[in-house]
C-alpha cells in the first residue's frame, strides 16, 4: 500500500500554473480560427472580442446567470465525478458520497471503495472532458466566446483531477482508493 497525495495548498498552487497553460492550449486555435482574415496574432484577439461584444456585454449585464452558471457547473463537476464512480464501483452509487470542504470553500466527491486504475483515471477526467473540452470545441464551431470561457474555467477547475492523474500515470496493477482526507489516492497493491 502506497499512498498519493497533496495538501489542498499544494493543489492550489499548481492550479494557478495550470491556469496559463490551459487557457492557451484552448484559446490560440479560437483566436486562430475567428480572427479576422489577414490580421496577426495579437489584432486576432482584439477582432475575436470585437465579433463577440454583444455576447460579452450581455455577460456582464447578466452577471448574476454567469455566477450561477459556474456555481451550476461546480456542482456537475462533482456529480460527474459521483455518476463515474458509481458505475466502476461494485455497490454502486452506495460507494460514493459527497460533501462540502468549509477550509476549501469546494464541494468533493469520494468512492469508498478501490477502482482499478482505469476506471479511477475515467472517473478524474470525465469533468474535464464534458465541461471542459467540449464546451471549447463549441465555441472553437460556433465561434462563442462564452463555450470558449467556459470550458477554459472548467478545465482549468479540473486542475486537481489532473495532478491526481499525474501521479497515477505508471500504476497498471492493483487497485486505487480514493483518499478519504486528501487529494489524491492509496495504491493498493493485490
């Protein structure tokens, strides 16, 4: 038995690292594919918030829907989480509980009983891909800015599962437990 985890500060601070590359990995094709022909690079951003100013300006005067957007899309993120888990686990949706960490200020999901490796790397990712990925490749479609913005915010708050998929990477065997404290998981070996 071997135990992976990070401390919540540790997780925190990777994440604002995270955020950089997140945001350039979705947002360069975007501004590659809907900037203005015949424009360069920087003058493509300002041409792609040009094309958008009615989406963003209602945006900002509906900022109430676009807290309760992201608040929405926090509580998908654990249920995705919870919804994955079940379907791995042996028992089910009995395995997997939910909460609240008051220190963190962020809602969790735990699987209280061990997955093989694949199906608890699944269950890391899924989040990011449904709130993430394909949101941005909406908006890489339908040149919406707003798809765009969201699935960079939600990749970027899958952060976390991505550390924990990170030092999970060289396990083939055994199964993985989902750490009941910490972020992150016990190899347990069979």
């Amino acid at each position: 038995m071997k135990e992976y985890t990070i401390s919540g500060r540790q997780a925190n601070l990777y994440g604002l690292f995270f955020l950089i590359p997140v945001a350039l990995v979705y947002a360069i094709p975007y501004v590659l594919i809907w900037r203005d022909s015949g424009t360069d690079f920087s003058t493509g951003i300002l041409s792609c918030l040009h094309q958008n100013s009615e989406l963003l300006r209602w945006a900002a005067d509906a900022f109430w829907v676009v807290i309760l957007a992201i608040f929405i899309g926090m509580l998908l993120h654990e249920l995705i989480h919870g919804i994955c888990m079940s379907v791995f686990a042996e028992k089910g949706r009995k395995s997997v509980s939910f909460g609240f960490n008051v220190k963190a200020l962020a809602p969790y999901t735990h699987c209280n009983e061990p997955l093989t490796p694949s199906a608890y790397r699944i269950c890391l990712m899924m989040p990011a891909v449904l709130l993430g990925d394909i949101p941005v490749l909406i908006g890489w479609v339908s040149g919406n800015i707003l798809f765009l913005f969201f699935g960079i915010l939600f990749a970027w708050a899958a952060a976390g599962d991505f550390i924990v998929l990170w030092m999970s990477r060289r396990i083939e065997t055994g199964l993985l437990q989902d750490h009941s404290d910490k972020i992150g998981f016990i190899h347990v070996e069979e």
